[in-house]
C-alpha cells in the first residue's frame, strides 16, 4: 500500500466514522463541541461554585486546559481498542495495523478543530486578543498530536495482545486528569522545584500549562523542551511503526484470540 492511499483510507475511515456518530443522535454533529463543553460545565461547577476557586478567569483556564485534556484522553483510549474492535477486518485483510488507530486519532483531530475553533471564540469575546505568540500554536498542536499518535499505538499493541490493559488505560487517564494541572495552576504549588519536577516528568502537564501561556498570558512556551518532546514522541511513533509492521501477524492473531 502507497503511503498516499494509505492517507486516503484513514481520512475515509475517520470521516466514514463520524458520520455513523453523528447519525446515533438527535443532535448528530452538535456534540462534538456539546460534550466537552458539558465536561467543562459540571467541572466549573464543582471547583468553582462548590470549592471557590480563586484562580483569575478559572472558567477559561478550565476551558484551555479540559478540552485540550479530553482530545489527549479520548484519542488514546479509543485508539487503544480500535486494533481489537476491529478484529473481524483484522482476520480477513492483512493491512498495516497501525491504520486502526490512526484512523480513530484523526476522527478525534476533526472533532478538535472544531473544539479548537469555539474556545477561540470565547477568548476573543472575553477579551483575549489574537496576538505573535499564537503562532507558536502550530508546534504546540504538532506535538500534542505526536504524543496522541505515539501513546494510541503503544495502546493499541498492548490491549491487543492483552485485553486487561485496556482498563489500566482508562485509570491512568483519571490518574493523569488529576496530576496535570487541569484544574489547578502547576505554577502556584508553592515550590517552584516541585514546578519545574511536575513539567519536566509529566508531558501532558507542560502541554496544557503551555496552551494556557499562550492564550492567557501571551507569553512563549519553553521550545526546547517542546522540540526535545517532540523529537521523543516522533521517534516513539516511528518505533511504534516498525514494530507493529515487523509483529502484524502476530497482533492480529492476539486481537482474534483476545
């Protein structure tokens, strides 16, 4: 298969998807901005009117941090089962098994751009201008959509070849939502080694208060430790290629038996 007919099949598949979703509800296309701005509703709701959260405009620091965390969560857990949900096509066509995951992954990204599209408009109506720095967006987005890419296919291979991780997976999530600052400021723990500790070992954490830096503060991300974690999650990815390549077989027999 040429990597240009493979693009178009992932591209067929994801959008093939997203009409079948949408057609499973009154509202159809409505939920994909509906649902994460729920998430966001009944979160404002616990930590701001029950806690009292005193963070300045908390309702767009919730906003920036859980629609960028529900994009990274949701992605890679449905990627994680797309290789296993698909088993009846994995046991008839022998294709490259990363286009299973990757197919999930990009229905993800179109429901995000248009996720991406209402959270700029509530922060230019809120009084957030567009400034120089949202450019530095492009290399923000490319490796938060590396990262999605590399932990769906580690995902992917390992619910594949044993079905009791995929509700690790879904614990990890949980375990991430809460240790990556989405609805605390990183920067305000008080110790700023416990800051730059948090950043350095959790890539989801810098992503998000990177995101907010951005379109908050206007002020640049720290792009040598976006380039370093970009360069990482693009060499997983590759590896991740290769090795689901060399082992197709393999998992395809594990997804059936699974």
């Amino acid at each position: 298969m040429y990597f240009s007919q493979y693009l178009r099949l992932i591209d067929v598949m994801a959008r093939m998807a997203l009409r079948a979703d949408a057609t499973k509800f009154f509202l159809g296309y409505i939920w994909w901005v509906l649902e994460p701005l729920l998430f966001v509703a009944v979160f404002y709701f616990v930590f701001s009117v029950i806690l009292g959260s005193r963070e300045p405009d908390f309702i767009i620091f919730l906003m920036v941090g859980k629609l960028t965390y529900v994009w990274f969560a949701k992605s890679v857990t449905q990627a994680s089962t797309s290789i296993v949900s698909s088993k009846g096509l994995v046991g008839q066509i022998d294709v490259p098994k990363t286009l299973f995951p990757m197919a999930v992954i990009q229905e993800g990204l179109y429901k995000q751009a248009s996720v991406f599209m209402l959270l700029f408009v509530v922060l230019l109506a809120t009084g957030y201008p567009i400034t120089a720095t949202w450019w530095y967006l492009i290399p923000l987005m490319l490796v938060n959509y590396l990262m999605i890419v590399a932990c769906g296919f580690v995902g992917a291979c390992l619910v594949a070849m044993v079905r009791d991780f995929q509700p690790l997976i879904t614990l990890g999530m949980i375990f991430l939502m809460f240790t990556s600052g989405i609805f605390w400021d990183i920067r305000e723990l008080g110790d700023p080694h416990k800051t730059e500790l948090l950043l350095a070992v959790n890539p989801l954490a810098f992503l998000l208060d990177a995101y907010r830096q951005i379109l908050m503060h206007e002020t640049p991300p720290d792009m040598p430790h976006l380039l370093t974690l970009g360069a990482g999650f693009g060499a997983l990815v590759c590896l991740m290629v290769l090795a689901m390549r060399r082992y197709s077989q393999f998992l395809a027999l594990k997804a059936l038996t699974a």
